[in-house]
C-alpha cells in the first residue's frame, strides 16, 4: 500500500477545510479504481487492494464476520457448525450485481460454498432478511444493528480472511485541499 501524504484518521486539531460536500454511493468493487482514474469517483472506502504505483490509500479497521439470524426459525441453543452453516439458507452482501460478494470469495480461497438464497447490496435490506435466512455481516454493523431486529448473534464457524476496510484515492488528487 503506498501512503502518499501523512494522513491522521481522528484528528481533532482545528483546521479549515474548503467548502466541501459529499455524495456517498455504492461501486462494484471490480470499477472502483477504474472510476478513481477517471476522476468519477474522489475517494473510496472499503475492501480494496491498492498497491498500484496510481493510487493512495490509509487502512481503517480490520473487519470481522457475525452470523444474525432469527431465534424463531432458526435454534440459538444448538451449535453452529461449520455443517450447519454452509446448509443452511444464506444472504449476503453485494456490490457486484450477481449473487455472489466478498464473503464468498473468502469462503472459496479455502473451498467452501454457502446456500445463498438472496443477496443484496445494503445493511438494512440484510438484517430484515435476516428474519428468514441466516445472515454473515461485518460485524461492526451486526452488533450494532441486530438486536433492533430480534435477531441473534452468533460468531462465523470459520476462519475465514478478509481484507481490511481502507480509503483509497488517486495519487494525482493527493494534495488537493478539497481532498485533504
């Protein structure tokens, strides 16, 4: 990953920022840098491998897997085991206009495959589902969430190895004040 200026995540030291607004908007993972060559996009966040010489990038956090589910159709006292959960009924998320996404990549590099029965490309759309199929999320957004859902929490049965979430953007925007 390169860093191309000195970028502190949580600064609080006073500064002025030019006048600056900001469009957040889902890409397929696969045209983000594509789109940050183009100047379409100024900035990304996400799961992002960056090691071009043309883009810049910061990591975020690491990100971790829950499984949410609802205690109704599915028994919170029984084990979730790696059997149990590759069976049953799936969703998860995805930019990628397919039934496929992230989780599924990590789950294939060690040769596993879920029963996906429904993908979607936003958080709310996934906890509501997850009221009738079992539901792998970031965690950050599962332990916040679930519980507003009557949905339970269960850690992922796997290893799996994801990508960190980091922010990515293109070398030439890199001293621009509005970027900064």
């Amino acid at each position: 990953m390169r860093v191309c200026r000195n970028l502190t995540i949580g600064n609080t030291q006073p500064h002025h920022e030019p006048a600056v607004r900001l469009l957040s908007r889902g890409s397929p993972r696969g045209e983000v840098h594509t789109l940050l060559d183009t100047g379409a996009l100024d900035i990304a966040v996400g799961c992002f491998d960056f090691g071009l010489e043309r883009h810049c990038g910061v990591r975020l956090y690491e990100q971790s897997l829950a499984c949410c589910f609802n205690p109704d159709l599915i028994d919170p006292d029984a084990p979730l085991t790696v059997e149990r959960y590759l069976a049953l009924p799936h969703m998860l998320m995805t930019l990628k206009d397919d039934i496929q996404g992230c989780l599924s990549d990590a789950l294939g590099r060690i040769g596993q495959e879920l029963n996906v029965v429904l993908a979607a490309s936003d958080f709310l759309t996934a906890l509501a589902t997850a009221a009738a199929v079992l539901a792998t999320l970031p965690g950050r957004i599962a332990y916040q969430h679930a519980k507003h859902f009557g949905l339970i929490l269960r850690p992922v049965p796997l290893d799996l190895r994801l990508p960190a979430v980091s922010m990515v953007w293109s070398v030439r925007s890199d001293r621009d004040p509005a970027a900064r």
